[in-house]
C-alpha cells in the first residue's frame, strides 16, 4: 500500500491517489502516511477531501502534526481546525510547543479560544482535559419532536448525539435520554417524563483514571461531567475512555518493570530519552544490592569452611524474587481493578500465607529430592553426612524466605497504596531487591544455627 | 448502603426496600448483592422490577447466578431469560455446571436455543464467542423513513441501535449507515444513497484480541462481525471490546510474573486454584537454577582465594536481572500494542544496544566510584592494589552483562512471537533465570583472565 501511494505520488497521479485514498479509514491513512518521507506528506494531504483530512490529521502523531500545521498556510490551517472536534483540538494544542500552540489559537475565533483555554487549564490527569464540550443538552418541558429538531440543529457538529442530557435553566444535570428512546416513543411525549434522573456522572477533577473505570463497570458509551456546582460542562467518549485505560496500564507496566512512564510509543522515543527512563531504578536498585554484598562480607571468615553453601545463594534469590514477585503482580493488578481494598488487608494476608506454606513446602520437597538423589547420588563428590545436612539447611531456608516473599510482595502494594503511592512501584525489581537482602540473613542465620559455623 | 438494605430485608420493610433499589444503578445493586448473605438473594432479587432485575444479574458474578438459578422456579427464570440479550444469555450458560445450563436452555424457545447452541460453538477466544446476534439491519432500497420504522419495530429488543448495517438480499454485508446520518438526512432519501460502503468488519474466527485492538485504532462503538461468506452474523459492542482489552492485560500480567492466567478475580480464586497457578513456573525455574549453582559449584576450587569477589554476586545478578527486564517488559508491551513487528527486530537490536551501552558505562562508573571511594577508604580492610583490580572486574562484568541482558531482553520476546509463543512469557523471570547463568559464565571468566587465578 505504502509503495503503491509512493509510486503514484512520484508519478504525480493525483486523480488516480485521491481515489485509492478516499476508499480507506482515516486511521489506516494516517499510519501510512507516518511512515512515507514528510517532504511529500503535505502534497498527499492536500488531495484529501476535507472532512476525511481532518479525521487522518487526528490520528496522526504529534511529530508529523507539527510537521503539517508548519506546511500549512493560515487558510488551510483554518479549514483543518474548523473540522475538529474541540476536544481533538484541545489534545494537538497540548503535544506543541508555544510558538505553534499560538498559531493554532490565532486561526480559532474568540469564542472557540476562550473554551480551548478553559480546556487547557485542567489538571492534567482530569476528567476535564479529555471532556469534549460539544454534547447533546436537551430540557424537561421538550417533547420527543422538539428534541430530534435540537439534534438535527446541533447534531451536525457532535461527536456523539446518542445519549442527550438533561438540564434545567442553570444548566445543572438532572438527567439523560437515550436516542433509542426518542426514537421508541411518542413524538409528543415530554422529555421530563422518559428521562431517567438515575444518570451516573463525573466532576471536572475526578481523576480520569478513576472515570475510565466508571465506563467498565456501568458499560457506558458516553459519560457527562459536571462543574463543582454540578452544572453540565462536557462529555467524555467511550473511545477516550479506552485510550485512558491503555495508558494507565502501559504507565503501570513500565512501572513494574523499573522504568520511568513515557507516553510515547517504542520507536518514537529517542535513545537518550529510554536511557533516562531506566538508569535512575538501575543505579538505585544497584546501589540498595550494596547491603547484599555487606552480608556476605560479613560471613566471609565462616564461609570459607562451608564454601559449598555460597552456590545455592543464586537459586535461593532466584526463587524467592520470583515467588515475591508473583505475589505483589497479583495484588498490584487486583487494586488497579478495585478488587482488592485497605480494608482486604488481613483477607489478602490470610489468603497469602496458605498459598505460600503450600508452595515453600512443595519447592523445599523437590529441591531436597533434588539434592539427595540427583546431585548427590549422581555427583557426589562430598561427605554425605553433610551434604545432608547442608541441603536440609537450603530446604529449611527455601521454606522460610518463600513464605516471607509471599507476604512481603503482598503487603508492601497495599500499604503503597494506603499512603498515596504507586502500588506498581512496589513490583518486582523494589520487592526482589528488599528479599535478597532478607534471604541472605536467613539463610546465614540458619546455617549457623544448624551447622553450628 | 449494604447495612441499610439487610436492615430492611430483616424488617421485611419490602415497599422501602424496592423504592431504594430503584433508584440506584443495576451494577451497583450486583455488587451489593453479592455480599450480602446467599439466602438473602432470592427474596431481594424478586423485590425489583423485572427489567432492571435482568440487568442486575447479568452484572453479577457467575457463583451468585448458579446460585439464583437454582432458587428461581421455572416461570422465573423464563422471565429473567427473556429480558437478556442474546450474548448476556451465552456467556452465562458458558460458566455454568452442565445441569444448569441444560435447565436454562429449557426455558428458551427453539429458535433461540438452536441460536444459542451455534453461538457457543464457537472457540473460545474468537469474536464469535462476544458476539450478539441482535442489530439492525436495513437494506439499500429502503428510505430513511422507513428505517426509523424498522428501528422502532425491532429495536427494543436490540441492545445498541446507533450504528445500523445494510445487507442484501443474502444477507451479504454492504455498508452502514448511523442513526445520525438518518437524523441528518431528508425523510425520503433512498439508505443506498446515504450509506457508508467502506465498513470495518470482523469475520467469526477472528482472535477476539485482534478485534478489540480494531475498536481501539477506528474509535468504534459497534463492529459488525460476518461468517466465511461475508454474510452479517452478528455484532460486537464496546464494552465487551473493554472487557477483552482488560481481561488480555491481565493475562499478560499474570504471564510476566510467571503466572498462569486466571480468569477468576482475586478474592474468587481459592488458595488450592491459585497455589496450581503459582507452583509451575516457580518449580521450573528453581529447577533452572540448578545451572548457576552447577557453575559455582565449577569455581568452587578458585573461589577460595578470592571469596570477596563472591560478595558481588547478588549485585551483579540483580542489575543484571532488572535490566534484562526492562528491554523485555517494554517490547513486550510494545509487540502487543503493535508498535513492534518482527520486521522491525534489527531497528530494536540496534536501540537496546545503545541505551545498553549508556546504562552500562553509567552503572560501572558509578559503581567502581562507589567502591573506590566509600567501600574501600571507609571501610578498608584490603590490600589497596588487589582491591582496584578486584573492583575493575566487577565493573567491567557489570558493563558486558547489563549489554547483553538488555539484547537478550529484546530479542527473546520479538521471537516468541514470531514463533507463535506468547510474548509476555519471556517476561522478567525466565529471562532472570537465563541472566544469572550468562552473567556468573562471564564474572568467572573475566576474573580468571584478569586476576588470573
């Protein structure tokens, strides 16, 4: 597809482009045209009827958008900003930097500017910095005729027409007729008496996070959002709503992993830019490992006698790490869905220890085996006496530091979450560090007590 | 809230009761209703009107309809049955005993179970299986008036009506029109004329992974879904697209802590369910550590003269580890939000490397700073000279390995993929579990070449 835009781009088959082009999704469009050299890309874009450009130049990325809005003049700036919803407008503003967000805004009329900068002024992670203000507001004393005139009028313009609010003259919510049920009912029947009050809603400074989760579990497909006197400002689309949750998830997992959230995707994201995002976890992650070192140290005299122990440091870590973070990605992803609450705490304990008990106690039962009849029968090469001992020694330790995993990786989510953090923060990599410092010691302690060392 | 409604419930305040949960949202009175006290339900659930009852139990989870079932005589569950759509009324059959189910096809007509029976034929991941059978249909030579009739005659039994699909006479799928473009247009005008022929679709087959990603990239509210012959069989709608989006992430998750998936939330998961998804992947990988201990068992002989080097074993692993799992956590996500393809895996190679290269020399410089500086002048009680080389094999190990985990970390998952495996397996553990061999090969090796020992 990309060749075929290409060739008839070089070959100036303008007619021939236009028609290929008009047959495509404006999404589609948009991803081919990231990806063609951007010299040719205001050509390409000019050809577009003006409605679909509009859409394609929504769905590009910030870069490319730049690229374009410097290419246009002010004329074709206009007509590509008259097309756009406000909130798809308010969202480029956003990505530029000043001296094109200023453009932008020079080619809106006052009006429009006005709403644009309200919308800008919105906390960043707000149900209002992805509301839309373009929406259906329909009153109690309508009827169903009346109403389908208002969205024959205003509709032309919305994003969204099928769910219509209701507002009384101060424009406060008091509820919300579906175009289904319009379209079910009598033409002269009052709004006031089809309308269902029971409407759920957001405020303006509700955490959009928070709103996502309000589409998932009443299944919305559009949600308004009120002023702090519960007066009608906007809505927010089923489709904003999906982009919210993957966002939140990619930032969750990049928090999991170690990594600073970026919004940007892979390949857009500069070297420098990935390598900031993971050197401060690295650099501090190996830094805490410096207490690891500072315990083996400090059984350096003894453990030149029971050098055989010091090879099963890795395996002991290794499991516990993984036993830990199986723990914490679980309870991690359980908040995020509102599974699991403060108040669960001792329930997710409880819950914790069993799960662990049985599997420190089936690894402890492998690993001896393990050690007995593999590496013992089949390569030994030490005093069997104690060479039991000493894998009684790992087994009771494996036991002991899984349990501990369990609950650490369990519990250090909830309490982040308790006092305002990140519960993702607390994945594996923080939680894996803070267990090998404990595993040493136990192991070690252990080890004394049993080997007498 | 929970209080107040057992308070009514053991007062058999019932008038009080109803007007309460009339006012409140379906999915909340589930969530209420599922904790409150089993035998409590059916009086409850036959209190609220018939219409938001169905709602209600479609909301709950699938312990608390078997239980409701079971309560509900025969005219009941008929009456439940018939408010639900088609897919709500698949989806529950699919999670109940076969006695159940077979109790609740018995209620249904023929033609709607020989519906149901086809529509749970289909395999479990596929967009078949979320389908709903229910849409509006219109075809080409019918006029926008008389649309809204067919809309007003089969749309209340139609859960969303806004994006209408226009078939020929084979059923053969041509277009779409939206109930907007039939608000927009003039009464008269012919749905060939109006209709948009360029329409995304799914076929019944298709990954339902694939088919939310569709919702994500068009913005779309509903997809059509047609069977081998392009004949319209079905709908998806948006919030079950959500619901595949979140259910997919949790798999992910639950793969990248080396965990099996479960479809059951946290609390619902007994500790034996959740003990069987846990112990696999721990058992494997402690079982693959065998290998580190194996190599260290290899250096034991050396190793005595040089027990300080042991200390930084840990150290070396952790950084080692997280930053294996960086690269993999984000290609992972990347690959899954189709930012990376396998075409695309030199491009990659060549980022990791240089952000590997950066990470490395940082960490090594600070390490060795840090080793110079405080360990040795603060806590001295080495031979300084010894020391230095000591610390420079340290370094230059933390250099090559971070290099190498980081490509490893990026390679790894781009392959799975290309070999039909889940990415998201390759996540931190197993790729741990691979590193800390690797690493403790190259210690040992760049200790034997430079402090040869």
């Amino acid at each position: 597809m990309e060749k075929e835009i290409m060739e008839l781009v070089a070959e100036k088959k303008y007619t021939k482009l236009r028609e290929l082009l008009s047959e495509m999704n404006p999404a589609d469009i948009a991803q081919i045209l990231e990806e063609l050299p951007k010299k040719e890309l205001p050509v390409i874009f000019r050809i577009l009827p003006k409605e679909p450009a509009a859409e394609v130049f929504v769905e590009m990325d910030s870069d490319t958008q730049q690229y374009l809005i410097e290419a246009f003049s002010d004329a074709e700036l206009r007509e590509v900003l008259d097309e756009l919803f406000m909130d798809d407008t308010v969202d480029i503003i956003d990505e530029m930097p000043a001296t094109v967000a200023k453009r932008i805004l020079k080619q809106t009329d006052a009006a429009t500017r006005r709403m644009i900068n309200k919308l800008l002024a919105y906390p960043e992670d707000s149900a209002g910095s992805i509301m839309t203000t373009e929406y259906i507001d329909l009153k109690g004393h309508m009827t169903v005729e009346e109403s389908f005139d208002r969205i024959r009028t205003i509709g032309f313009d919305t994003e969204m027409i099928y769910e219509c609010y209701v507002t009384d003259k101060s424009r406060h919510l008091k509820g919300y007729v579906t175009v289904k049920d319009l379209l079910l009912s009598p033409k002269n029947k009052k709004i006031s008496d089809i309308m269902d009050e029971n409407v759920i809603f957001a405020t303006t400074l509700d955490d959009k996070e928070l709103v996502a989760g309000q589409f998932e579990k009443y299944d919305l497909v559009t949600l308004p959002v009120v002023d702090t006197e519960n007066r009608l400002v906007g809505i927010i689309t089923v489709d904003d709503a999906i982009d919210v949750i993957q966002e939140e998830i990619s930032e969750d997992m990049d928090k999991m992993a170690a990594i600073l959230p970026s919004d940007k995707s892979y390949f857009k994201t500069s070297v420098i830019s990935t390598f900031k995002a993971r050197i401060p976890w690295l650099l501090l992650l190996m830094l805490s490992a410096t207490f690891t070192s500072a315990i083996i140290s400090g059984f350096e005299g003894k453990l030149s006698s029971y050098i055989a122990l010091v090879a099963f440091i890795p395996m002991i870590m290794g499991t516990v790490g993984n036993a830990g973070s199986q723990s914490s990605a679980t309870i991690i992803r359980a908040i995020s869905l509102g599974d699991v609450k403060f108040r669960d705490i001792f329930k997710v304990i409880w819950k914790e220890f069993r799960v662990s008990v049985l599997c420190g106690i089936v690894l402890s039962v492998v690993n001896f085996i393990k050690l007995i009849l593999i590496d013992h029968f089949l390569l030994d090469n030490f005093d069997a006496g104690l060479y039991i001992s000493e894998s009684l020694v790992v087994c009771l330790t494996l036991c002991v530091t899984v349990i501990i995993a369990k609950l650490v990786g369990c519990i250090l989510p909830i309490f982040a979450k308790k006092i305002g953090f990140d519960p993702a923060v607390m994945a594996s990599p923080l939680i894996t560090t803070v267990l090998d410092s404990i595993s040493l010691i136990i192991y070690f302690g252990i080890t004394a007590v049993f080997l007498s060392v």
